[in-house]
C-alpha cells in the first residue's frame, strides 16, 4: 500500500501567516495516463471532510484562492497563503493513484 | 444537489454483523462510484471498500474477509455489510461519491461494545 507521510502534525499560525503542509508518497503516484491522483481535503471539527484541491493543483469549485497545491511524483505541498480563522482544523492528503486509496496521517491547523 | 446519508445501529456487540446503508441523491450509482471511509474516534481517515458504477467493488485488503458491499440502484442505496465485528472497528463510517471523494455524508457513528 502506498504510505502517504504528512507533515507536520500540528500548525500553529497566526491569521495571516502563510503555511505550507507536506505530503510525501512512498511511490510515484504519476498515474499510466499522465495524471496524478494526489487530493487534499480539510475536515472541520465535528465535520464531514470536504474536498480542497485535486490533481496536485486544482482547486475545487468555492475554494478560496489562498490556497494553493504543488508538487509531483512523491513529493506534494499544500500552501495556505494568509490563513484565515475559517481554515483551522486537519488538512489530509489522499491518494488513488493505486488501490487501495491511501490517506496521510493529517495536519491540524491551529489558529493562535 | 448531491447528498449522501448514512443510516445504520449506532451500537453492535462484539462478533455481531454490522449493516449500514448510503443512501444518494442528485447523481446516479450506475454513472458514479461510491466510497466507504471509517475514522476511529480522534483518530484519522482510513478508505474501507468501494462499488464502482459498473457494480464490481474493490475493499481494504485488511477487511476484505469480513466485508460486502453491494447496491440497490432502483433504490439509489449503496450497503456496507462487515462481520465478526471488533471493538478497533468503532468508527465514524462515511459514504462518499467517486474516487475524488467529492461528497462526503455525514456519517454515522458506529460502537462496538457488549
């Protein structure tokens, strides 16, 4: 199974403050047609978690673009340029690029 | 607009068989994948199985001997059926749609306790 290692566990920003989470893959997760299934996703404290940005860089539709996803084959980076009250809780990183799909250990975002 | 519900017992006893059902609206099971996803308390996220719109389904290698999932696409519901339940799976059990994970339900917690 692909391990997908997140770091660090835990973020302590100030609003404003821009941070970035890492996300390595203990494989390529460049897919045979060209793609590379790496997603990030946020869940908010008592909530389901939503989908963030897809395929390394994309953000999904009503994503603020403050965030922004980077990286290729094993080596993957979310940055939140200017965090915002509204963007604390755990960020994961998710593959499907091979089955089964795999998560990273998740990032908690802390506000100070 | 896309919905997912989870509906099942919150509380099964040890080596009982856990049912849950997903129930989708606003997309077609036969046009989309749908995604089971467990997280223990505290803990973080881990993919449990999933039935593909053709109907074959793929499952966690560590449970696939004790689980099924199948659907009912007149009823657009989706089953998660796992036996020989233990109390390490006490989770929040999540259905979600396609291999993005686009939609999330809003889970259903589930205890594993005598």
């Amino acid at each position: 199974d692909v391990v997908l290692t997140q770091t660090p566990p835990t973020l302590l920003a100030t609003i404003g403050q821009s941070v970035s989470i890492s996300c390595r893959s203990s494989q390529s997760l460049l897919h045979s047609n060209g793609n590379t299934y790496l997603n990030w996703l946020l869940q908010r404290t008592g909530q389901s978690p939503q989908p963030l940005i897809y395929l390394v860089s994309k953000l999904e539709s009503g994503v603020p673009n403050r965030f922004s996803g980077s990286g290729s084959g094993t080596d993957f980076t979310l940055k939140i340029s200017g965090v915002e009250a509204e963007d604390l809780g755990v960020y994961y990183c998710m593959q499907f690029t091979h089955y089964p799909l795999t998560f990273g250990s998740g990032t908690k975002l802390e506000i100070k | 607009q896309v919905q997912l519900k989870e509906s099942g017992p919150g509380l099964v006893q040890p080596s009982q068989t856990l049912s849950l059902t997903c129930t989708v609206s606003g997309f077609s099971l036969t046009s989309n994948s749908v995604h089971w996803v467990r997280q223990p308390p505290g803990k973080g996220l881990e993919w449990v199985g999933a039935i593909w719109s053709g109907g074959s389904t793929d499952y966690n290698s560590a449970l696939k001997s004790r689980l099924s999932i199948s659907r009912d696409t007149s009823k657009s519901q989706v089953f998660l059926k796992m036996n020989s339940l233990q109390t390490e799976d006490t989770a929040i059990y999540f259905c979600t749609r396609s291999s993005g994970l686009l939609d999330w339900g809003q889970g259903t917690l589930v205890t594993v306790s005598s």
